[in-house]
C-alpha cells in the first residue's frame, strides 16, 4: 500500500486554479521527486501532502487514512511527517537547541534527546559547531540545521521544497550527500520538489513533472529523458530539438517522417499522414566535417548559425534546412575549428529520434 495518495486533488487562490486535478502514489521508503519550472506549482502541492493548507477539492490519503476526516486525525498523521522548506527556518537559538527543539516538545528523555541530538549532528556535519548561534551560519550550514530539525523526530515522510535552491555548488553537493545518507541509512519516505533535472535524476526513484498546475507524466528519470510523453515534457527534460513533421511513410516500427522537404527516419507505429514532432536530445546529435560512412539513418548537411561556449560544452545551432541544436566539449569544438557559417554533417540515429503526436 502507498503511504501517501492523493486523489482528484485541486487546489485555488482566489480565481486562478494553482493545482489541477494532481493524482499521486507514493510508496514507503520511496524517493518521489516533483520536477517543473518555478511557478509550476511544487510548493503549493507539498504544502497540502503536509496538510498545512486545505484543498479546494480531492483528498489526501497517508498510510490509508484520509487526512480530511477530522482535525485530531490531521495533527495526528501531521506528527509522522517533516516538510523543509526552501528558505530555511532556524532559531535564534544554538545548533543544538535548534536540532533538539522538536525531540522537546514531544517529550522525549533527556538521555534519550541528547544521543539522538549528536548523533544527527554528526551525521549532518555540524558537531564542532553545535554551540553556534544558527543565525550565523550559511545558507548551506543553515539549510543542513533545517534537515537535522526535520529528520531528529524520525518522520516517516520527509518533504524537501527546493533544497538547494541559491546555494553554491559545493553546499548543493553537501546537501544531496546528506538527503542520500538518509535515503540509505533511514529509508524515509521523501517526496521533493526542484526544478533541477539533474538533482531528481541523481536522488529519485521515480519523477513526476508538474507543469502549470497539472501532472504531465511519471516515471523513472530514464523514461521521462528519452520518452517524454508531450511537447510540454519535452521541452522541460531538455529536448531542445522539437520539429514539426508529417508521417510520410510507416512500415514494421519504421517510419520516415517529412521535414519541410527533408526526411528523418525514426522508430514509430503512427501511420503515414500523422502530424507528429521528432524530438532529439542535443547529446544525440554527433557532427562531421564530412559524411563519413555511419550506421547512422540520418545525415544531414548544413551550416553553423550560431555558437553559444559555456564552459567546458558548447552549444551549436546548425541550418539543415531545419534547425538543429547539439551540444560538444569546447575542446572539441576547437580542435574540429568549428566557427559560424563552416559546413559540417550532422548525424544521429534512428533510435535517437522520439515520435510525438501534435494536434
């Protein structure tokens, strides 16, 4: 059985619908990630799994139990639970008054609080400064209190808004060591929101996609990056090649698809006629300075019209008649002397190439 469900859940401010119709299972010990675009609604959905607002409509189950039924039954359920929020809330209190303060008011043993109390402190890094104030910290060290807080009352449920957001990268890679240490050492129940792709994909079992209020699609990280089931997922998961095509010809999973002209050849089952889009990951485009023999069923000669170095990877947009976007290492954009408007071929493979329908 899932530990936590919702069902036809909505939720509104004032005219505007802010969540539609979300329905989720999340079960024991498993890592949910909600991915999608600031304003998508991630916030608003962990706030009512946290049960802090009440929905405009559907309801919320944890551990089979409605949480709606009454008021002593959601504090109840509220008690085997933890939400972090993205900005993290600290005491103006010591480190360690901060970590104990929840095992207090639930009146947990002295003996009993302090072991606990060091042993998260260790385990989040901060037993040398257990003593500090906690509104001198970072936002890293301060965003690792807030988890400490959070798991001290070993919730089986632990909401993440966000947890990394506007920290550094070496806090960020603190911090996902630390939500993986709990993974593996605890295995709570997490459900997290963050519109960092890779961060799901490095943390979560399983990823839903919450786009303007709605649940686009779940699935593994590897589903959802090579199988995006509409344009809008697409898009999030980083296919920047979205084109638009026909079907020209469809026989035993093969189909050529017409591009202004131009044939793509892909793995579908639509038929000859259908309006689809060929979606290719930038990374599944490999580029040539000549067309060199491949097994490889699309190659196609075009132009560089523009150039973007960010880094170690460079991102290159190329005129084939339609365009085409890929990325390389900046070192072998310069060893190929890659510059604007050089003839290249670019050649990617059948399999590369995800079939979508479009209305």
């Amino acid at each position: 059985m899932s530990l936590v469900k919702t069902v036809a859940l909505c939720q509104r401010y004032e005219d505007r619908d802010i969540l539609k119709d979300i329905n989720l299972e999340v079960a024991r010990g498993e890592v949910f990630a909600l991915i999608g675009p600031t304003g998508a609604g991630k916030t608003t959905l962990l706030r009512l799994l946290d049960l802090l607002d009440t929905p405009a409509s559907g309801s919320i189950y944890f551990d089979g139990l409605e949480a709606s039924r009454s008021d002593k039954l959601r504090l109840k359920i509220r008690r085997r639970m933890s939400f972090v929020l993205q900005k993290p809330v600290v005491f103006n209190t010591s480190v360690y008054d901060n970590i104990a303060y929840g095992l207090k008011w639930r009146g947990l043993a002295r003996s009993s609080l302090q072991q606990r109390v060091h042993r998260i402190l260790d385990m989040v890094g901060l037993s040398n400064g257990k003593d500090r104030n906690a509104r001198t910290l970072s936002g890293g060290e301060a965003q690792r209190v807030a988890i400490a807080r959070a798991i001290a009352t070993e919730p089986e449920l632990l909401l993440l808004d966000e947890p990394t957001a506007n920290l550094d990268p070496n806090s960020t890679a603190r911090i996902e060591e630390l939500v993986s240490d709990i993974i593996q050492q605890h295995n709570t129940t997490i459900i997290m929101a963050t519109h960092d792709i890779a961060q799901g994909q490095r943390l979560a079992d399983r990823m839903g996609v919450l786009i303007n209020g709605e649940v686009h699609q779940i699935g593994a990280a590897t589903e959802l990056f090579t199988s995006p089931e509409n344009k809008e997922v697409a898009r999030f998961v980083g296919m920047e090649n979205i084109i638009d095509g026909v079907v020209a010809a469809s026989e035993a999973g093969l189909v050529s698809l017409d591009i202004n002209g131009k044939s793509i050849e892909a793995l579908s089952d639509y038929p000859a006629g259908a309006r689809v889009y060929a979606c290719i990951r930038p990374e599944d485009i490999t580029l040539s300075p000549s067309s060199a023999p491949s097994s490889a069923r699309n190659s196609f000669r075009g132009r560089i019209t523009r150039l973007t170095t960010v880094g170690a990877l460079t991102r290159i947009e190329i005129d084939c008649g339609f365009s085409l976007i890929t990325v390389v290492t900046t070192q072998s954009a310069q060893e190929m002397d890659l510059t604007k408007d050089k003839p290249l071929y670019a050649t990617f493979k059948a399999t590369a190439v995800h079939v979508l329908k479009r209305g």
